[in-house]
C-alpha cells in the first residue's frame, strides 16, 4: 500500500531465543500426548471423552488463532475499540447450536458434515457438501497460513545473507517454512495432541493478550489517559452503520454475526471434532456456553487490545508510532513498543503458537473429511482386499497423516488468493460472505426443516451458486439492494454485505424448490423411466451452469441460464434419487432428537433419570465379548441405572479432563460395592492406571 | 509519557461534531432487534421441536436461564459501553454492576449440577 509504514527486523536475539524455547517446548507437550492416539478416532476425535474446561481452552486458542491478533489489531488501529464487534455477536444462533445441531452430531455419530448430508440427504449432496467443505476449510487453512506470515514478516531481517548467497524474506517464503513446521507437529500428534497444546496454548494466549493490553495502559499512564486519548466514535463498540466500505456494522452484522457464527458453529469441521471430543452432549453445551459469554468478551480485549494502544500512542507519540503504520503490522510493532525484550519474543511466540494451532486443527479437520468422504468412499466402491480391523485403522491412520502433508500444501496455495487484500481482516470477510452461504443455509434448513429434500439442497447448493457467481459479476444491479446504504469499492465490491445478497438466493432457492416439490414429483413421475429426456435435462442444466460461471453471453442470457438451473436440477435429482422424508430424517433433524438418542444408545430408550456419580477401584476380569463394565446393585441403584444403560468411566483425577476414560455399557450387577470389574482392553483404552480410583457416571 | 495537552489535541483532532447515532445505538438497536428475533425464533422451534424441553428436564430448565441471561448480559454490556463512551459514566457504571451479578448468576447456573437428560 501506498504512503504506509512497514517494518523488518524487529525485536532482538533474546526475543528469537525465546520463541524457539517456547516452540520447542510446546512441540514436545504436544508429542507425549500425541502417544495417546492409537486409532483415527482417536487421531481424530479424541476419543469422546474429555471434559468441558478442556474443550473450552483448546476452543479459545483455535477460537482466537482464526480470528488473530493480527487482523484485530489493524482494526482496532484503524477503527477504534469496534474491532469487538465480531467477537460480540454470536449469541443469538446458540438456540440453535446448543438444542439443534450439537446433540444430532453427537447422538447420530457423523463423522464429518459431507456424511450428515449423505444420511439426511443422498450421496450427491455429500459429494457437492465435500467439495464446497473442502474448498471451505483449505481457504480457512490458506488464510491462516497468511495471517502467520505476516505476523513474522516484521520480525525478519528484509534478507538472509549466508556466505556470498543473498536470500530476499518474502511473504510466500515465510509462510513455507511455517507450514513445514506446522505440518510435521499436526502429522505426528493428531486430535490429541492438539487439544492438550491448545490447553497450553489458549491459557498462554489469554495471559499474553492482556498482559500487553496491561502493559500498553501502564506505558500510557493509566486507563484513564488511554481513555481520554481516544476520539468518541474509537470508543464506541460498534462500528458505523454503513461506511466505510472496508468497515462497516450492517455488512459486518451478516458477514460475521449470521453467516460467520453459523460457519463457525455448524460447518467447521475442527470446531464440530472439538465437541465430538467432549465426554457428552451436556459438557459441549457448557464448553460453548462459557467459551461464548466469558472468553469471547475477554479474547475481544486480548485480540484488539494492542490496536486500540496503538492508536492512543499514535495520537500521544506520533513520532513514536506513526498515524500510517501498516495494520497488519500493528501488533507487533505495538507489541515491540511496549514490552521489553524477552517479553516481546514471549508475546510473539504465543501469538504464532495460536496461529498455528488454528492450523493444526483445521489441517487435522480436513484430512478428517478427506478419510472420511473421499478415501473410504473411493475403497468401499474398488471393493477392498479382506483386512482386520486394527488393519484397517493402521492404514486409515497412515492415510490421515499423508493427507494432512498434502492438505497444508494445500493451504500454502491457498494464500495465492487472498494476499492481494488490503488487510487480512477484509480478505477473510470475503471469503466468509462467499463460500459460508451455501454450506450454512443447506446445513441450517437440513437440521430445522423437514420437508428440505435432496432436490433442494442440491438445488441451493447449484442454484445459490450460480446466482451468487452472478451476484459477484453484478454487484452494483443484483447486491445493490440489499446494500443497507454502503457505498460500492469497485476494488472489492461490497466484501461482506454480499454475505447477506448470498444468504437470501440460497435460502430463496432452497425454499422454492421445496414448495415445488409436488410439481417436481409429477414431472418426474412422467420422465423417470425415459432416460432420454432425463439425459436431456441433465445437459440443459449443466450447459445452463457453465453458462453462468464461464459468463457466457449477456446478463440477461445468465439470469436465464440461473433460472434453468434452478428449475431443472431439481427435476432431475427428483427423478433419479429414491428419499423417504420419514427415514432420512430420522435422529437428524431438531424434530427427532428422541429418535437420535434412542439410535445412539443402540435402539434401546434412554434412561434419563437422574443418579449421582459413583467412585470405584477397578478389577480386570476376562472380555465378556460385549464389552461391558459390572458394578454392584447398591451402586446401579445409586446410579440409577439399569443393565443396558450408557456408561462414562473416568480417571478419579479432574484435572485429567478426562484423558484417561471410557464409554462403555452398563452389565448385569454384582454384590461387591465400590468396585467396577472391567477387562484389559477397557484398561489399556482408557489408560487406566494400577490402583488409582475411577468413577462411573450413567449418560443414558 | 503522556500529557493533558495531548489528550487535547487527540480529541480536538478526531471528534468532529456530528452525531454517533449511526456509530451507537442505530447498530445497537439493528443488532438486538434482528438478532433478538433470530433468537426468539431459535428458542421457540427448538421448544416447538421437542428437542428443548425445560418444562420436564431440570438441565433444560437451567439452559433457557443460561440463554436468557445470556442475551441480557450482551445486551447491557454494549449499552453500558456505549454509555461509557458518550460520557454518561453514570449509567455506565449502573450497567456495569448489571452485568457483573449477570455473570455471576450465569456462572453459577451453568456450573450448578441439575437431574435430568443430556
């Protein structure tokens, strides 16, 4: 950018130590718990068992990893203490989540949101929610690998200068190395490990954010003098209702506040594996909840903080920092300003540990679909050779691990698309307000709504892009509605208000093709059995498409060929997909969580009595083949629980979190009270260790 | 390292006459409204859909507090701060205690152990 301030080489030789003590020790943290991972669930999920505290911290360090120090700051010194506002804005979708979605990924046991779509829809809509998930979740990983680079950028010399070589530091070059880094811990380590660094992590995070936030209030004299540094309109927490373009609360309002939180929530694939990990649909809700009403507001401050300081030094000490410095650079040159080295390295290793975290999740998240909807698919359809199961998992977990390498170049290519934008706040608003739309209103109207077919999702999923393909080719005809008064960048047309143009075709799109679901039914009736014409329809819509997204021909033809889209793709998938609403809809959406529980626990009804927890010492006792646990009658009772019921055996210890336990279910009672008999394999999975308590605890 | 005189001139610079209605209570009001009825409508299909049930599970009792006190608590912490910025320090303050026993009601809600379904 022209007329602004960037640095290099900033911080010192102690700041440089710091940071590769700080990485070291957290890649050895995250290697003794990576050997608790022993199959891809665990590699993946964890294991379903860890407490909410847990979850909550390793949330907070993806959390505030993805949405970083760094875009926060330059907002913040662009714009004031309105930098908040997307952290703020999450509650009204928690209905929703905390009562819709959690307990139907939970009790329904998907892995991965492609393979809701295939049990709630049909195979088609898995592999288009595949494909729109994993361009989804690599943009997500390309912005992150961004984020990184260019918070290290101006701590790097602006060259290398080894024997008579000069190595110019570049942007790209930087982000290599990172994602190198980044992939080896994230390759070995798996969903364990990351979640017990996260906890590291986010705790550090959190404590690095205000300390500088505390350190930027004392270098200014007081939170007074901060205060009354700052113009009215900086300290207000919203930004302006409309302007300016890059900025501005109604745009903001739907990019982040609606499409953002449901993307978050309900599609990213590493924030959904972060719930699947918790021990049971009560603690997710309590990890969210506190994660969302404490830590938020907290993370608000810890992430724009330096920004706002930034800004008061700007106006106290021009000469200090000036008014044009770059926002991405912003936080660490504030950070550079105000701590003393040593600190600064502290504060930049925890800021780059977050980033990466972020990454580690989303890297382990994606490989997590790419097993799941690509590679066990592509092995069930080429009919694989006859293995065992341990097999099976070994080169499933083989496989997870070669695709993360191949996903976090993935993720360096990914940077290509979004480093042309001014910040990387506005980079990741467009990205949210383009690919969230589709994803979030096919997942939101599939768990809420249950007459939503396979014809409209597959129709949104088609339709909805055509149009919004058209709706970035037009901005100033067909986003100009809906623009709430803010005025149009040609550089970058309407960045995050398109959120909301986006989110309305889809829904519309999605809406209609239900309501015609009865017209589609009998046309489809009349051509099911006459491939020709099914043929027919099928090129008519596919012609129509590549119509619209190769922009061929005026807006006029492309608003045709969208419509044709629209009404044919339905038609065609009605006539060729076999859907009873009654069984694809059972256990997965919100109107049949009863049925959900009752498939989780095996077909049996839920005991949803109450019962208090029990402590236990353990006793080995030969596997019963069913894999069972037996307490004794006076403890079942205190439990009340029965023979059949879902049982949580954990490590007496709290602070374990849950690290050393098991699901198991309840056997047929026995009269020694205070002990639990179980077998080796319960032992060796749940990390049980010699003479150390348990306590069972019923779910259902 | 910092001086009345500076604070001053910060102030003098930036704060133009005009009114912070589109900058405060316009999003604030656009942002409760909108977000309240999506709210509403999320408490109410999840009721209607059986799936949230606090007139028979004690949890789910605790979970529409959590969730109402939730919503209040945002809402009087931005009103609180927007007051605090247009330099009505008093009812600023009088939020601030609001928000404060909010979160400690919240907190001690969600952590309560209550009988009943996940």
């Amino acid at each position: 950018m022209d007329g602004v301030t960037t640095f290099h080489s900033i911080g010192s030789s102690l700041d440089w130590i710091v940071m590769i003590v700080y990485f070291a020790a957290i890649m050895l943290f995250g290697s003794y718990f990576g050997r608790y991972t022993k199959s891809t669930s665990d590699f993946f999920f964890g294991g379903r068992r860890f407490a909410w505290w847990l979850i909550t911290m390793s949330i907070v360090a993806t959390g505030v990893g993805s949405h970083s120090f760094v875009k926060y700051s330059a907002k913040g010194f662009e714009h004031g203490m309105s930098s908040s506002i997307t952290y703020l804005n999450d509650w009204f979708i928690f209905p929703f989540f905390l009562f819709g979605w959690l307990p139907i990924i939970v009790y329904s046991r998907v892995r991965s949101i492609p393979e809701y779509f295939e049990k709630r829809f049909s195979p088609s809509a898995r592999f288009l929610a595949t494909i729109l998930l994993l361009l989804y979740m690599v943009g997500y990983i390309g912005i992150g690998f961004l984020t990184l680079g260019k918070a290290l950028i101006p701590m790097l010399p602006e060259a290398f200068h080894l024997g008579g070589l000069t190595l110019p530091v570049t942007l790209m070059g930087a982000i290599i190395v990172v994602a190198i880094v980044t992939g080896i811990y994230i390759t070995f380590g798996g969903q364990t490990a990351v979640i017990f660094t996260d906890l590291a992590q986010g705790a550090i995070l959190l404590f690095a954010g205000l300390m500088l936030f505390g350190l930027g209030l004392v270098y200014l004299g007081g939170f007074h003098h901060f205060w009354d540094l700052l113009p009215v309109g900086w300290r207000l927490p919203f930004p302006d209702f409309n302007k300016p373009p890059d900025f501005n609360f109604a745009g903001i309002f739907w990019q982040d506040g609606i499409a953002g939180t449901i993307g978050f929530l309900f599609l990213n694939q590493g924030l959904i594996m972060r719930f699947m990990a918790c021990k049971n649909v009560d603690e997710g809700r309590k990890a969210a909840a506190v994660n969302v009403l404490l830590v938020m507001p907290l993370s608000a401050i810890v992430v724009g903080g330096a920004g706002w300081i930034g800004k008061a030094i700007s106006v106290a000490h021009p000469n200090v920092l000036a008014p044009n410095t770059s926002p991405d650079q912003v936080f660490v040159v504030v950070a550079n300003i105000i701590a003393s080295p040593g600190v600064f390295g502290f504060v930049m290793a925890a800021l780059v540990a977050a980033l990466m975290s972020t990454v580690d999740t989303l890297i382990n998240a994606t490989a997590a679909i790419f097993i799941n909807d690509i590679y066990r698919p592509v092995k069930r359809f080429l009919k694989e050779r006859k293995v065992t199961t341990r097999q099976r998992d070994r080169e499933e977990l083989f496989a997870a691990r070669v695709a993360s390498v191949g996903i976090t170049i993935l993720g360096v290519v990914a940077v290509l698309a979004f480093k042309n934008f001014p910040t990387v706040y506005e980079a990741h608003g467009y990205f949210h307000s383009t690919l969230t739309p589709p994803l979030a209103v096919a997942v939101f109207l599939g768990i809420f709504w249950k007459r939503f077919t396979p014809a409209a999702v597959i129709a949104t999923f088609l339709g909805g892009v055509a149009l919004m393909i058209l709706g970035a080719r037009y901005p100033g005809i067909l986003i100009a509605p809906f623009d709430h008064g803010i005025a149009m960048n040609p550089d970058h047309p309407f960045s995050y208000i398109r959120a909301l143009y986006n989110t309305v075709v889809c829904s519309g799109v999605g809406v209609l093709t239900v309501w015609t679901t009865g017209w589609q039914r009998g046309v489809a009736a009349r051509v099911k059995d006459r491939t020709k014409i099914l043929v027919a329809l099928t090129a008519v819509g596919v012609l129509s498409f590549l119509v619209v997204a190769m922009g061929w021909g005026s807006f006029e033809v492309e608003i045709l060929a969208a419509a044709l889209v629209v009404v044919v793709i339905p038609l065609v998938v009605t006539a060729t997909t076999s859907y009873d609403e009654e069984e694809n809809t059972r256990g997965l959406t919100v109107w049949s969580i009863d049925a959900a529980k009752r498939m989780f626990k095996g077909g049996r009804t839920p005991n949803e009595f109450g019962g208090e927890p029990v402590p236990v010492s353990w006793k080995l006792i030969d596997d019963d083949g069913e894999g069972r646990i037996y307490l004794s009658a006076e403890d079942m009772e205190t439990l009340e629980a029965s023979p059949g019921d879902l049982v949580y055996l954990c490590d007496r210890r709290g602070w374990l979190g849950g690290l050393k336990s098991i699901h198991s279910v309840f056997g047929e009672p026995h009269d020694e009270p205070g002990v639990v008999f179980v077998n080796e394999d319960q032992v060796e999975h749940g990390l049980f260790a010699e003479g150390r308590p348990l306590v069972a605890t019923k779910e259902m | 390292m910092y001086s009345t005189h500076l604070a001053a001139a910060g102030g003098a610079l930036y704060d133009c006459p005009m009114s912070y209605f589109s900058h405060s209570w316009l999003p604030f009001i656009y942002q409760y409204g909108l977000g309240g009825i999506i709210f509403i409508i999320g408490i109410v299909l999840t009721l209607k859909a059986g799936s949230f049930s606090p007139r028979t599970n004690a949890k789910h009792k605790k979970w529409l507090s959590i969730l109402i006190l939730g919503f209040v608590w945002y809402l009087v912490m931005h009103g609180a701060w927007i007051l605090a910025a247009l330099g009505h320090e008093g009812w600023a303050v009088a939020g601030g205690v609001v928000v404060m026993v909010l979160a400690v009601i919240t907190t001690w809600l969600t952590f309560h152990r209550s009988r009943g379904a996940v």
